[in-house]
C-alpha cells in the first residue's frame, strides 16, 4: 500500500500547482499541514512553471493499493 500526501496550490498567475510527498507521516494534522503551506508560500522557495505559489487550494492523502497476478 502506497500513500501519496498531496498539496495544491494557487500560483500567482491563478494556476494550479501540486506538490506531492511519498509515504506522509501520520497522523496528518489539517492545523499543522495549513501551517506548513502557508509557511511555504510565505518563504518563496517552491515555484512551479506556472508561477509562484500564492494561496492554498486544497490538500489530500492518495491511497494507492496495488495486487500483483502471476500469470502463467
């Protein structure tokens, strides 16, 4: 099982932007996941091609379960 923390953004240019983190740690906190977004934002240091990150948009966890068949 594969969980994919996922973090989008709006761009300075009213784009989307996604940041994504592999296996978050949990449990996820909505307070401290809206602090560290906005602390991203506010320090300049993740740009996409499409802008700036300017505003959050929104957050989720990508659950991803994967069953291998042997085929024979």
């Amino acid at each position: 099982m594969a969980k994919t923390l996922e973090l989008e953004f709006v761009t300075e240019f009213g784009k989307s932007a996604r940041l994504s983190i592999d296996n978050p740690k949990e449990p996820i906190v909505e307070a401290v996941l809206k602090t560290a977004m906005e602390e991203m934002i506010t320090s300049g240091v993740f740009t996409s091609t499409n802008g700036n990150f300017a505003s959050i948009k929104g957050a989720r966890v990508i659950d991803r379960n994967v069953t291998e068949y042997e085929i024979i």
